[in-house]
C-alpha cells in the first residue's frame, strides 16, 4: 500500500505536536498492534487525552479519520519498515562511519518512499508533461535539488530555467506562457524566499509545485500540488543537510522517471541527441 507510512509520518511531526496529539502519536508508536484494535475512546483513555484529540491528531498526519488510520496501520504493521538513525561518535572509525551513514540514508529514502503518493506523483508529471517551461528554485543546499532538477529534464528536451538570484527570476516568470509551472523547493517550507516566488507564480497564473518535509508548513499550503519528504532526523554532527538531501533527490529520480517513462521514445531520441553534441563540441578543433 504504497503513499502510507503510518509511522513515519508520526515521528516525522511528533516533536512539534501539541503535547496532547504527542501523545496519541507515542501511544501509537509505543504499541501499533495495539490501536490497531482500539476505539478512539480507548486510544484517547490509554494516552490520558479525549477522543476529539485523536480525531485532530488523524488530521495533522493527513488521514481522514481514526478507522481509516487503523486499516493503514495494519497493513503496515504486516510489511514493517525498519527504523533506527545513528549519529556519529567522537574518534569513530572509518568502517563504522560508512556503516552508519549508509544506514540513515537508506532508511531515510525508504520512508521517504512508503510516504509519497502515487496519484500526487502522476498528477504532477502531467503538469511537467503539459508545462511549455518549468521555473525552479531553492536556497542553499535546495539549490543543489533546483539545479538537479534543470540538468535532468533539460536534456530531456523540457526547458527549465534555474537561476540562483531571486530578482532576475522574478523578472522572466512575469512573462511566462500559459501552463508554464514553478517548481519551489524547500525543506522547512518556510523559505521565506521560496514561498515570496511561490506568490508572484500564482499572480501570474503559473501552476505551482512545493517540496518540502511532512507536515503542515507554508509551501505546501500555497502551492497547487505538495510533494513531501519524510521529516528525516539529521545527524547532531553535519556539514550540511545530509539525509534531507537524499530524501529530497530520491523524489526528484521518481518524478523524472515516471516523467521519462511516460515520453520513453522522445527522451531517448533527445538524450542520444544531446550526447553527440556534446561528444562532437568536446572534439571540434582536435
């Protein structure tokens, strides 16, 4: 059952729950087979909260009621995914090292994965497919996911247009075809930049694409379809955003798979086009 990731999403949000819906998540966490065959009122009784409560906390994590959770959570429960995060250690060695950071990534992308749905990732290829242009943009470390964005699908053969500064930006988006879409990226959803750009977009009429981690945040509100990460728990020790990055990466090879399956001819006939060109610019004059 894929787009579930009862779990995940839980402890993607649990820690900025109000202090009654947290407990319903830790409740739930703490024994899934548990609630699996509990009411609301015996859910809301265990976790010393009330039923209303456990209606919201269905909400926050985007299930539309407690027996819909249940049926998710069961189903779940039959195909466990596997959690545990690691942070590194003082003097670690080398091997534990690559072992650990192996571990979150591949945990991180597996929920990542169990979390997204396969009906939003259709309907935002459709948009991509139908989009004469697509306008990305990030900040920092969601800049690298902009820029990885333009290098697949432009030498697919779709225009996207990645531009660091906001300002020139701005002034390309106002004269934007019908259907041209903006795609913005940011792990928060709170980038104030982002969500600015997402604003003018929709003023002149762009079809909007939000990625962002789970949970209620800006981006994924203003934008027409948000995409999600799993609200991954990055290491205390860290150069930059790690695990967020490879979660964010993950969904973008989806997308553009799922894009390139749909156009398979075209982007093989465009892609081959690309790499002789390149080949023949590389050689011309040797």
């Amino acid at each position: 059952m894929s787009g579930e990731n009862i779990q995940g999403r839980i402890r993607s949000v649990i820690d900025i729950l109000p202090t009654s819906e947290r407990k319903i998540g830790l409740t739930i966490l703490d024994d899934p087979s548990a609630v699996i065959s509990m009411t609301a009122a015996e859910l809301s009784k265990v976790a010393g909260t009330s039923p209303a409560t456990v209606i919201r906390f269905c909400k926050k994590i985007d299930i539309p009621s407690f027996t819909q959770l249940k049926i998710k959570l069961s189903a779940e429960i039959e195909t466990p995914i596997q959690e545990g995060y690691s942070d590194i250690t003082e003097n670690e060695s080398i091997p534990d090292l690559k072992s650990k950071l192996l571990a979150n990534a591949y945990q991180s992308m597996q929920e990542t994965v169990a979390l997204l749905n396969d009906q939003r990732i259709e309907q935002v290829v459709d948009l991509l497919i139908a989009a004469p242009i697509i306008y990305v943009y990030g900040v920092g470390a969601s800049y690298l996911v902009a820029e990885n964005i333009a290098q697949k699908w432009n030498r697919g053969g779709k225009t996207v247009i990645c531009i660091r500064d906001p300002h020139i930006l701005i002034t390309i988006i106002i004269s934007a075809p019908k259907d041209a879409v903006f795609f913005g990226i940011s792990n928060s959803g709170e980038t104030k930049e982002v969500l600015r750009l997402v604003d003018i977009a929709k003023k002149y009429q762009l079809h909007t694409i939000g990625l962002s981690q789970f949970g209620s945040n800006s981006l994924a509100t203003k934008v027409d379809l948000p995409i999600q990460t799993v609200r991954s728990n990055e290491a205390i020790v860290r150069s930059a955003a790690t695990t967020s990055l490879h979660d964010q990466f993950i969904v973008i090879d989806i997308l553009f798979y799922a894009y390139a399956s749909r156009n398979f001819n075209k982007m093989i006939d465009r892609i081959q086009k690309s790499k002789e060109e390149v080949h023949r610019f590389d050689n011309r004059g040797k």
